[in-house]
C-alpha cells in the first residue's frame, strides 16, 4: 500500500480516510434512497423536487442535509428519475396546404396599410381550451385587437 499511495504522491493516511468518506457517503446515500422509495410507493409519478420537498423533515431527523443536484444525481445513477409524459397537442391538420397570398406584389410601407389576423391556442385545463384571435399591423407589428373566446366558432373572430 506505501508504494502505491508513493506512485499516486498521497499519503496512507488520507487513502484510508478518503476511503471512510466514501463508505460513508455511501451509507447516506443509501439512506436517502430508502426514503426516495418509500415516499414513491405512494407517489410513483413524484418528480424529484417534490420529492425532496417531502423528504426534507425525514432528513433532518437523520441529520443528513442533500441538495437538488445532488440528489437528481442519486437519483440518475439509482434510475428512479421519472421520465416526463410527452404532451401532444394536435392544433393543426398537417400536409401541404398553404393559405394563398391575398396581397401579391404588394409593399407594406406604412402603418394600418395591412392587417393581418391569428389563432393563438390557450390550454386551460387538461383537455379544454380557449382560443385568442389577434389583429396585428403588418408593418409595425403592433397588436390592433384581440380576443379571447371558448370556441373557434366565426363569431368570436369577428
């Protein structure tokens, strides 16, 4: 071991009280990952934040204090990081449809010459939405009006 620790220039010592460090980081570790379980076995969609949030009294009684990065660290290499649910939203009909320009050849040189309108989706809930229609100055890019409705019906455009 001497001539080991002389190759890498540190002394036994501090070979062997890296070593505690590590068993003891390790026996927290596996501590705060029990408590990461057993929180999950209620929540088993809970994000890691939330679950420090909860695990934090847990913590203290032990006398362990573990930060955000640390434990999504923990939790990396434990593979208890919860993969987050791929939202699809389909707002569009896809292809190669295209509106037809209304204005060819025209230059937008002053302000109120073109106005232009929008859709603007709103999700409000898990499956409901509202839906802003916007009236924007070509050139300037300013908002002239808008309006926010619960359908895509004509009126609420209008």
């Amino acid at each position: 071991m001497a001539q080991i620790c002389l190759q890498f220039d540190i002394t036994r010592q501090a070979h062997y009280q890296k070593q505690q460090r590590e068993a003891a980081r390790n026996v927290e570790n596996e501590v705060v990952l029990e408590m990461v379980r057993l929180v999950r076995r209620k929540h088993p969609r809970m994000g890691g934040r939330k679950v420090l949030y909860k695990i934090r009294p847990m913590l203290a009684l032990e006398s362990l204090d573990i930060g955000r990065d640390r434990l999504f660290e923990l939790l990396r290499e434990a593979d208890l990081l919860i993969k987050p649910k791929k939202k699809y939203r389909r707002t569009t009909i896809p292809g190669l449809w295209r509106a037809p320009n209304r204005l060819p050849g025209v230059v937008v040189a002053q302000c109120n010459q073109v106005w232009v309108c929008d859709i603007t989706y709103l999700e409000l809930m898990e499956s409901r939405f509202a839906y802003m229609f916007l009236l924007m100055d070509l050139y300037s890019r300013y908002i002239v009006g808008w309006h926010v409705s619960n359908s895509l019906a004509t009126d609420g455009a209008l």
